[in-house]
C-alpha cells in the first residue's frame, strides 16, 4: 500500500512538473519579480508578501470558480439548457478564460507584478486611463460576485435550516428581512477575517478546500453507487409544483440521458421568470469568474510572476473538468423534472447526510471571501495610485503595520452590505458575468496592445500566446457580454467610457508607459512610409507651418494666431540657439530650452512640434530648420518668420495675462498646466537691439531669399503683439485682402500665385471657429470708379469660382500714383491701407520680391517698414506654389 503511495506521489509530482516545463519553458523558476526586489535595499522586507502559489493562486481561483453553481446552480444549468447546450456554455466559459487566462500570464510573467491584481496589469500595460476604469469596473465586479456568493450561502442555510422547510431543522424564520439579516452576519465574520489579513484568509482557505474536496469526492462515488429514489419532494419555497408531486432520481440510466440531452427553458421556480440560453450563461458564468481571485492576491504572493500564471492554468483546467464530469453525472442520473424543481437534489440523494450542505456553505463563504478581499486590495491599489484623488485619500492612509489596508476592506463590506438587500442570486448574477467579461475583454486587449506595438521590452517568459489568441478572447468576452445581455453590457461600456475620460482629466501623468504611445508611433511610422510626395494634389492642400521664432515670450500671439491658420496642418515651430554644443554646460542649456518651449506649446493648447538647431550663423540655423523640419511627407509648405525690428518687444510671458490659455476645468490639466508655468519661466530673456547675436538686415532679407530658393511660401507677421482676437459676435470687425502688389503686374490675378495664396490663407483663416463672427473683405485697387467696377466684377466672379465668400470692396488710388517715385508709391499704399482698416482685425498684404544684389537689402527693408508701418496686424505673404483648384 505504501508503494502504492509513493508511486501515485510520484506520478503526481512528474506531472506537476510537466505542467511547470509547459507553461515556463528554459526559465527559471526564481520570478523576475523576486529578482527585481533583491535589487534595491529593504525590498525583500516586504512582509505582506507570504503567500505561494497552491494557497495563495490555486486554491482561492478553485474555490471562486466553484462558487455557488458547483453544489447550487448544477440542477439549473443542467436542467434547463440541457446535456449539449451545457456542454457548449462550459465549454465557451473554458474557451473564454483560457484565452483570458494566456494574456494574464504573458503580462505578469513581463515584470514584477505589485498589489491590484487585473488592475495593476492593466494599468500598468495600457496606462491609467484605461487600467483605472477597469479597475473601478473589476471592483465592482468583485463585490457583485462576492454578494452572488454570499446569497447562495444565504440560500443554503434556509433551505437546510429554514421555518417552512429546513432539511435538518426548522428554525430559523426565513421570511421579510431575515435572509439579509443572516447574509449581514455572515458578512460580519468575514470582515473579522479579511481584517485579520491575507495569512488569515489562506489559512480559512486551506480548510475549506479539504472540506470541499471530501464532499466532492463523496458526490461524484455516490452517483456511482446511490441506487433509484422515487419519494423526492420539492422544496418548500418551490411554489410552482404541488408539494405531493414526487421527483425521481433514476441512478444511471440511458432513458434519463436522453430526457436531459435537449435543452428545456421554461420558468425558474425562484425568480418566476422565464429561463433562456442568455440568463443560464450568466449564471453559469459566474463559475469562471474568480479566474482572477489569484492574481487579486498579487501584492500578498511571494513570486507572483510565477505564481500566478501557474496556479490560475492549473485551477481552471481542474474546474473544467470537474464540471463536465458533474454535468455529465447529473443528465444521467436525474430526472429533468428534479434538477428544474430542486436546486439541492445533491443533498437530497447523497448517502452521506449534510456533507453536501457542508461542501455548500464552505465553497460559498470560501468564494465570497475571496472576492471580498480581492475587491480590497482593488480598492487599495487605485487609493495608492491616486486614480481618483481625495475620493480615496481616507484608503490609502489606512493601513496596517502589517499592511493590511482595513480601511479598503472596511470601505468594501459597506458596499457589500448595501448589495446585500438585493436579495436574489440570480438577478445579480447577470452584473458579475458583465462586469467580469469586460475586464476579460480589457486584460486581452492590453496583452493584444502590447504585442502589436513591437516594444523590444515586451518578452515575457511564457510564451504560449500570440496576438491571435488575445484577439480571440478579447472579441469572444465582448460577444458574450452582449449575449448575457445586452443593456447591461451597453450599461458597462457606457460607464467605462466615461470612467475612461474622467480619469484622463483627473489624474497626474503616470511614469508607468503609456501603450497609447508605443501603439501611435508603430502606426505613424508605418503611415508615413506610405505617405508619397509625388502623389500630393492641389485639392488636398493645406498649409503646413514651420513658424521661425528667436523667443516666445515675444511672440506668444504670432503662435496662437498660427495655430488657427494651419487648418490641420502641421505646425512646427522653430528656433535656433546661436552656441555650440562644445561650450561648457551649453547641453545642460539646450535641455532646458526645449522642456520650456514644450511646456509652453501644452499651456498654449496649440498643436505644434517644436524644432530646435544649434549653430553659431543664425542664417545657417535656419536654413538647417528649412531643410529638415518634419519627417518623410509630413513637411512644411510654408515658412512664417517675424519682422525685421529694431524696437523694444514686449515680455508676454511675464506679464500676468500675457499667456493666452485656458483655465481647464480638471484637475489633471490645472497641475500641468502649473508644472509647466514652472518649465515656462526658464526660456530666455529678451535681448536687446544692441545685443551682438542679432541678426543682421543682408541675414534676415537672405532667409527670404533662401525660403523663395527652397520652393516654399513665405508670410511675413508685423504688428502681432497689438492682436485682439475677435469674438463670436464680431460681426463689424473685418480681415481684409489685399491681393496686388505694390506694382501690378500684367497678370490676371488667378494666375499669380501669391494672390491665390493670399485669398486661400485669408478664407482659411475666416474657416477657424473663432474668427468666423468677423467678415472677409476682399480690397480691388484701381486707377479710376469705371475700370474698378470692372474689376470688382472680374474678381467676385473669381471668388464664386474659389468658393470663397467674401466682400469686395473697390478702393480708388490717388490720380497722381503711378507718377510718383518707388517710395512714395509705398507711402501710398500704406496710406490706403491705413484709411480703410479701422475696423480690421488681421490684414493680408502682397509681399513684393526682395531685390537681387545684396546692395539693396537695406532699402528693401525699408520699403517693407514703410509698405507695413502703422497697420493692423499685417501678414506680408509671397505664394511660391499653386493652393486653390476649381476641379472636383
């Protein structure tokens, strides 16, 4: 007999070790997470963490999936969806799971895995966002079915104790509030444990899965020698069937099989309701559930990264299996009128008196303390991340010296006691299978994110899992959500969504990854590579900026108005820092100017990327800043440089209302926003005029020159320190075009490509939401009323033709204009301009071409000074290429 022993010893243990080569191939068996810990100081001391992976992994996921169907629900099940439709929902649930399952062990065989079970893998894979609405959403899962639990203990206790009809006693009162009395007391005793600790709850654990494992065995022999019993009646609270109706239990037989092999959805005697394939799912359902009452236990396990994945596979293949086994014993030995009239058949036929009820109420307390304590540390886990701020501040403060955090468990018995006067088993059940499969739906998606953003720092230790099966079981959880059903799956994802954007706003940035950001760059990447240049098309055009800026704090109204304009382009603002990346501690410089210029474009709200280069001829810089701003196709079309000005400029970003930026109504912004006002004050001073690194008239007129040699536009900003941005209601404030140039040319002005430009950027910018109360005014020059009625009418129709809606206004030049000198012919125009924009908010002039010889930049600029003096603010605009289209 001893050999005996010591071979089925044997026999076990090689397989345990098959199991462990299985799942853990070449790895050993010392976690990563335990590997990690050793590394810093203190981080073994970690006491909380005491729990293997038999008590701490297997028997808590065994116990949850037991729950109350494995001596509660099998009747039900079995009884109404019948030997195939049974087979095929366990079979679904294993599927499920196991695929779920895959995922959870290739994430937590990736890193060291801390307190929060699913949450803390979800969070940590795919962000706060995400990972803390599930987590709000797995721990409401967990209180769900830890209440389903405790009712069918509730149950169980009446039906065995119950005034009206208690199988070994009638004394307790079972109706109006006792039953929630008796789940309140119950609950009680499983505060005091969960308080005592995690030790505690594997201690009760242990117990209650020998007691189980008996009464298990004891049902499974007792189906194999019980003989035929004809005088069953149904329970007293079973008011559909006449108590004198006897109810058959068969032994085995192929008749009764056969009775029970179809499905038979008729009413459930406890709920009066209909049953269907949908409503006997969900509560079979809720035996996979406590897939992750193991991983719940993550911060209390002393090798998680090994414990988990193990003990998890192990106890779901044994659940399975018992339960086919089950299913399979009952459809042959029970008749389909007993297991749909008396869902404690197994008490009633077992030789063993009261074992049954014993294995119900261990299971049942056993799985509703499992979820009790998983939903605690849940609870803990977002108190200490701070996804919802001082809504938890109270929970993350309340912690034992042992780390027990009593005020979590505390705060999870309240939320228990309150479910509790529910009252039926089955009416929640539907809430656990929901909540549970969209946390399924969510740990696939997370393993599925991971695979498919490439990282090189995703290569986790098991590897029986691919981005198929998370696919598969990310998309099976959904469907099967809505099959159970359908609202409150639609309920769930609603409140997830905006869980999801509540927590976005509210909580800080995390230094855990962002799989948003890995998954984005794989995706930009892959679309820029497709991005052709050669295909780009007129009709598609949208100007692209790349805005050359020395120093923001002048120029903080010239970014903002920029960012309106860019219609969806992109926006790239430059700057070069004159230096050398060689002088002492002129790195550590350039690091804190590019965080300053980052935060502000993030206080700014505007859509831009920020370029920066080094190099001591400011003209080189920029040409280096032309050349290769933006990636692949994604370049700028059009460069936007500052005046050329010699006068004192104005600090925006001292002065207390210089930052155009909006007061955010969250949190989560109102702390970055006040994080980067830090980062902001570290941009440079403004330089003075007689400040050496200025840039001189022939470098400033050669960008000009080198933007025109480059093939790209050119816009000129002056006066944009005295912008007032409009409002909605701005009705009598104008953005005028002027589309000639100082000299008209011979040209008709849809051929002349600046002029196309000037009016394309105008009506752009009268597109953009906040500009769209102001009018576009179209200015017609002309030498007399007769050729400008002409002409109004030539361009009213080219603006039909552009589709640009837009006054034309005609304005009259002086009789003496093509008389006068060069310069007297600016002082003109600017004369012009200036009488007809007292109502202009933004002015859009023709900027002439700048002269060859380089002896004639410094009266260029000074005829650019005169053209643009005393103006609205003015963009001075040259249109290289071709922007408008009449083609379909």
């Amino acid at each position: 007999m001893m050999g005996g022993n010591q071979t089925v010893k044997e026999s076990l243990a090689a397989m345990l070790s098959f199991t462990k080569d299985f799942l853990f191939p070449s790895h050993s068996y010392e976690s990563f997470s335990s590997k990690i810990h050793h590394l810093g100081p203190g981080a073994a001391a970690d006491s909380r963490k005491t729990l293997g992976t038999f008590s701490g992994v297997f028997v808590p996921c065994t116990l949850s999936m037991f729950s109350a169907i494995l001596f509660l629900r099998m009747g039900y099940i079995v009884g109404y969806g019948g030997v195939i439709d049974t087979l095929i929902m366990f079979t679904l649930s294993f599927f499920i799971v196991m695929m779920t399952i895959l995922s959870v062990c290739a994430i937590s065989t990736n890193g060291a895995i801390e307190g929060g079970g699913a949450y803390f893998m979800i969070s940590r894979s795919i962000g706060p966002e995400f990972g803390g609405a599930m987590g709000i959403i797995f721990f409401f899962a967990q209180i769900f079915g830890s209440t389903v639990y405790l009712l069918g203990l509730v149950d169980a206790i009446v039906d065995s104790f119950g005034e009206d009809g208690g199988n070994f006693g009638k004394f307790l009162p079972e109706h109006g509030h006792w039953k929630n009395l008796y789940g309140s007391c119950i609950l009680l005793i499983m505060l005091f444990v969960v308080l005592i600790g995690a030790e505690m709850f594997a201690k009760t654990n242990l117990v209650i899965f020998a007691i189980v494992a008996v009464t298990l065995v004891i049902n499974i022999v007792n189906f194999i020698i019980q003989k035929p019993i004809n005088d069953l009646h149904p329970p007293s609270d079973n008011s559909m069937l006449n108590h004198t109706v006897n109810l058959t239990y068969t032994s085995w037989s192929r008749e009764t099989f056969l009775e029970n092999r179809a499905q038979n959805y008729t009413i459930d005697y406890t709920t009066k309701r209909t049953t269907s394939f949908e409503t006997v799912f969900a509560v079979l359902f809720t035996g996979f559930t406590g897939v992750f009452a193991g991983s719940n236990m993550s911060g209390d396990l002393k090798n998680a990264s090994k414990s988990i994945p193990f003990g998890t596979v192990l106890s779901c293949i044994v659940s399975y299996f018992i339960y086919i086994m089950l299913s399979l014993a009952i459809a042959f030995t029970c008749s389909r009128t007993l297991i749909q009239n008396d869902y404690l058949f197994l008490e009633h036929i077992c030789k063993v008196p009261g074992i049954t009820t014993v294995g119900t109420f261990s299971v049942t307390f056993s799985a509703s303390l499992g979820a009790f304590i998983g939903a605690s540390r849940i609870l803990e886990a977002l108190a200490l991340d701070d996804i919802l701020g001082s809504l938890l501040s109270v929970v993350k403060k309340g912690r034992s010296r042992r780390g027990n955090p009593w005020v979590a468990v505390v705060v999870s018995w309240v939320f228990l006691q309150a479910l509790l006067f529910v009252g039926s088993l089955n009416l929640i059940a539907p809430f656990v299978a929901t909540f549970s499969l969209l946390t399924y739906a969510t740990v696939n998606m997370a393993c599925l994110a991971l695979d498919l953003a490439g990282a090189p720092n995703f290569r986790p230790t098991f590897v029986y899992f691919n981005k198929y099966t998370s696919l598969v079981g990310f998309v099976s959880s959904i469907v099967m959500a809505f099959v159970v059903n359908p609202v409150y799956a639609s309920t769930s994802f609603g409140i997830s969504v905006m869980l999801f954007v509540f927590i976005m706003f509210r909580t800080p940035g995390s230094s855990w990854g962002y799989i948003s950001q890995a998954l984005i760059f794989h995706q930009v990447r892959k679309y820029l590579l497709m991005l052709d240049t050669r295909k780009d098309h007129v009709k598609f055009w949208r100007p692209s900026i790349l805005f050359l800026c020395k120093n923001p704090r002048t120029c903080i109204p010239s970014i903002s108005f920029l960012n309106d304009m860019k219609k969806g382009g992109l926006y790239v603002i430059g700057t070069n820092i004159v230096g050398d990346l060689r002088e002492p501690g002129f790195v550590s410089k350039l690091e804190d100017q590019n965080m300053a210029w980052l935060s502000l474009v993030q206080v700014l709200g505007v859509k831009a990327f920020v370029e920066t280069t080094v190099d001591r001829d400011v003209r080189n810089g920029i040409q280096n800043l032309i050349m290769t701003a933006g990636l692949g196709g994604m370049t700028p079309n059009t460069v936007v440089i500052g005046f050329y000005d010699t006068s004192e400029s104005k600090d925006f970003v001292s002065e207390p209302d210089g930052l155009p930026c909006k007061k955010p109504l969250f949190s989560k912004l109102r702390r970055n926003q006040s994080d980067s006002r830090g980062h902001i004050d570290k941009l440079p001073e403004i330089e003075t005029h007689t400040n050496n690194s200025r840039i001189t008239v022939d470098s400033y007129i050669g960008v000009i020159k080198d933007v025109m040699a480059l093939r790209k536009n050119l816009c000129i900003l002056r006066h944009f320190d005295k912008l007032k941005r409009p409002s909605a209601s701005s009705s009598a404030l104008f953005i005028d075009v002027w589309p000639v140039p100082p000299h008209p040319a011979q040209t008709h002005i849809e051929d002349d490509t600046t002029s196309m430009f000037l009016l394309q950027l105008s009506c752009i910018l009268h597109m953009v939401g906040s500009w769209g109360g102001t009018r576009l005014r179209v200015m017609a020059i002309s030498p007399s009323q007769t050729m400008g009625a002409t002409e109004r009418v030539q361009l009213e129709g080219i603006l039909k033709i552009l589709r640009i809606e837009a006054h034309v206004q005609t304005v009259i030049q002086p009789e003496d204009y093509e008389t006068l000198p060069e310069v007297q012919k600016y002082q003109s125009l600017n004369q012009t301009v200036r009488e007809n924009s007292q109502n202009t908010v933004v002015t859009f002039m023709y900027l002439p071409r700048p002269p060859q010889s380089e002896d004639r930049n410094l009266d260029y600029l000074e005829k650019l000074t005169i053209l643009s003096e005393d103006l609205p603010p003015t963009l001075l605009v040259s249109g290289l290429s071709k922007v408008t289209t009449t083609e379909l």
